[in-house]
C-alpha cells in the first residue's frame, strides 16, 4: 500500500494541492463522504465518453460514471444539444412547463407500476416521499427495508446501511424515528416472510432489486416475488429503490427485469441525464394522494412539495434526451448485459490466475468486485460482505492501485455506459491483472 500511495502522490501533485485548500472550507475536504479516498482524492477537470481527465493531466477509464448516472457517458453530443437549446430559452423558471409533462409521459410509458410521477432533486427526496405516500395511504408507520440497502440519506430511511446493522448509522436521528424502521437480511425469503407477518403496523416494504452500496447483490426473483405476496396480503406498499437500477437493467428498470411490479418506485440518476433530479411514481390510488387539489382523506393529502428546482428545464430537457436516446438504441442494452457478463467472469479468473481469491457480483452493466476470507463464500447479501469479504482491501487498496492504473471504480466497481466498449473491459482486465501480486502481499 506504501508504494501505491507514492505512486498516486507522485502522479497528483495538482490535485493535492486543490485537497489542501479543500481542508479550510469543507469538512473533511469534500462535498460527498464517499468522494474522499486516502490519501487524498484526484479532481477532474473534464470528461468524454468513457474517461476523465484530473488536474494533473491524468486520464483515466470511468466506471463510477457520475454515481451511475451517465448512462450514455460523458457529454453524449444528443445530451449537449438538448441542453444547448433549453439554454437559449431559459435554466429556471419556478413554474409549469412542458418539459416536465413531457418527461413525466416518458417515465410513465416506460416504468411499469408509473402511472402517475412527481419530480423532485435527488434520490434522497424521493424515498423520503415515497415512504411518507406509504404512510398517508395506509395509516401505518413502520417501513421494513433490506440490511445494506442504501436510500440516500432520507432521515426516515437512514437504518441498517453498514455493518453491524444494529448501530445507529449517524448521530441526530431520533430514537422514536428510527423505531419506526425495521431491517431484514437481504435475499432471505423466511426473514423477510417473517418480519413483514410479524409486524402489525406495516406501512411499506422497500427494497433495491439490486443492492447499490451493499453490495450489487442481485435480488433473487422468488425473493421480490415473496415481498410482493406477503405486502399484497396484508395491504402495506411494495416500494422499488429504482434509482439505480431505473433505466439501467432496461428501459423499464428492475421491475421489467425481475418481472415484478411494486406499488410505489423511486428514481433518479439516469434520468435526468446528468443533471440533478428525483422522482417518486406509482399507481394512481396512492399518488392522487399528492395532488394539490386535496385528493386524500377528508381533503387532506401528503404533502410533496418537491423543491425550487424539482422539474427545472434544463434538467428535464437532458433527462428527455437521454430517455429518448435510450427507446431509440434499446438494443444497447443486451450489448452492455455481455460486457458485464464478460467483466463478472474474468475478472475472478484474472485475479485467482495471480494467486488472490475474489468474487464479482452485478446484473447486466452493473459490476462489484469482492475479495471473500476463504473459499466457498457465495455472496447473496450485503451481511455476507460485511461478514466474510476483506472490505477496507476493496475500499482502499484496490481502489488506489486501479486508480494509478488510470482506471476508476468506487466500492469495487460500478457500472458501464453506452460509451464503454470491448476495448475498455479488456483495459480493466489488464489493469487487474498488474494489480493482483500487490493485493496478494496485502492479503498476507
């Protein structure tokens, strides 16, 4: 690890020096937790495609791609155009506009359970109003979720994120919200039978049909098809993550690929095309509790307010433009299942070929690498990274030595765009391949 780290800082001068300033006006030097990586991160100054370029001249193959959120890749030409015209007219106007009704129309034509949308800014937004729809539609106030199951930082949802999945995830949260938020292990169809029966106060179950942070755990179809059973038999919500996995496993997201349909979904990332944005949809019944117009119980509605910017024209413009893109080049999507599927397999190959165990999770462009303590582990949770799998060897070393190979992944992996070819996987596989007899000796 001694010398990775002097190989990165001999190769990111100009980015220390941004770090240091960085320091005297934001905590711990960055504006999102996970951006900081020891010793201290590299800052980009553009992208194309499938790779960034740093301060320093580095370039480097993307596989974090804007927190998966460029599905076409960096400044995609038809992504650029749609955002170079709305320029012209205008960036925000705080009131109704067709872009979002256009937007709203696509979301509701390609997502199965959408039949009605509101947009806000982020992901966290959106299961925080997805959760808060549950709860005004039942009556009910427990939200039962999956342990590493990461919703943003929703303080409604913020439970059982990280290992040990009883410990408090952050300071400020009151006890009593907590309370109402219960965890199961992810993919156990008998704990999750058990938690969902168990509880009589059951407002929504929710749950990412890939695990995103936990992991890139693949839900088990008879898992979710089980969720959806028992939260249908005692008349709670079945609530998809989907701002992940939203227009990324297909055009109608993980409910299309796994063949069920929750109640409520949220989105984000992909759609809005690079820029900020979330969206909370489902079925008329329970999103006609929104409606300003006082569509709920004796008048009264669930309050989504969605924010200053929620729907703004830039934003929707680029997200019409991606969606558009994709319809159009639907077929893209069996090519990055391929590439994702060579990425799974080779890699453990390439890595067991240089004496070091690993295993490789993922669905279709999705992909994380893990490095298991002993034989036999196969991970179908994210209690089973937590557990069993040199964790800080992917967060940190992995991590820091693929950098200085000019390829970037974040949690062990990431996902690809449309911009991402053969060429790159085969990058990556050599890139692990001269990486491997370090991580060996770290694993001594």
């Amino acid at each position: 690890m001694e010398e990775g780290q002097r190989e990165y800082l001999s190769r990111t001068s100009g980015s220390g020096e941004l770090y240091e300033r960085a320091l005297k006006v934001m905590p711990g030097g960055v504006s999102h937790g996970i951006r900081y990586f020891r010793p201290y991160p590299f800052y980009i100054t553009s992208g194309k495609g499938a790779r960034m370029r740093d301060v320093d001249g580095n370039e480097l193959l993307d596989f974090w791609i804007g927190h998966f959120a460029l599905m076409l890749g960096h400044n995609h030409p038809t992504v650029l155009r749609a955002m170079r015209d709305q320029l012209e007219l205008g960036v925000h106007w705080g009131v109704a506009h067709e872009g979002e009704v256009k937007l709203a129309e696509a979301v509701a034509r390609l997502v199965p359970c959408a039949e009605y949308v509101r947009f806000c800014n982020t992901g966290a937004e959106a299961t925080m109003y997805a959760a808060r729809l549950a709860r005004g539609h039942t009556g009910r106030s427990t939200i039962l979720k999956a342990e590493g199951g990461w919703h943003g930082f929703c303080t409604d949802l913020l439970v059982a994120v990280h290992g040990p999945y009883d410990r408090p995830e952050s300071l400020g949260i009151l006890p009593q919200v907590q309370e109402k938020v219960k965890a199961f292990p992810f993919n156990d169809v008998g704990a999750a039978t058990k938690a969902i029966r168990r509880e009589r106060d059951l407002a929504a179950v929710i749950v990412e049909p890939v695990l995103g942070a936990g992991g890139a755990v693949p839900a088990d179809g008879e898992f979710l098809e089980a969720l959806r059973e028992e939260t249908e038999a005692r008349e709670a919500l079945l609530i998809f993550d989907e701002i992940i996995t939203g227009f990324r496993l297909g055009l109608g997201g993980g409910q299309e690929y796994f063949g069920v349909t929750p109640d409520l979904v949220a989105l984000g990332k992909i759609l809005g095309g690079g820029l900020p944005i979330g969206a909370v949809a489902g079925s008329e019944e329970v999103m006609e509790l929104s409606n300003p117009l006082g569509g709920g119980r004796d008048g009264q509605r669930v309050s989504i307010g969605g924010g200053t910017f929620s729907a703004n024209p830039l934003t929707t413009s680029a997200g019409l433009a991606t969606l558009r893109y994709l319809e159009a080049h639907a077929d893209e999507y069996k090519r990055l299942g391929v590439l994702g599927n060579e990425i799974r397999s080779a890699i453990p190959q390439v890595f067991a070929d240089g004496g070091v165990h690993a295993a490789c999770t993922g669905a279709e462009s999705i992909f994380q690498v893990h490095f298991p303590r002993g034989e036999g582990l196969e991970v179908k949770s994210a209690r089973d990274i937590y557990e069993g799998t040199h964790y800080r060897l992917r967060e940190e070393e992995y991590k820091l030595l693929l950098v200085n190979q000019g390829v970037f992944t974040m949690h062990g992996g990431g996902a690809l765009s449309l911009a991402h070819t053969r060429e790159d996987v085969l990058h990556l596989r050599n890139a692990v391949a001269n990486i491997a007899p370090a991580l060996r000796e770290s694993m001594r």
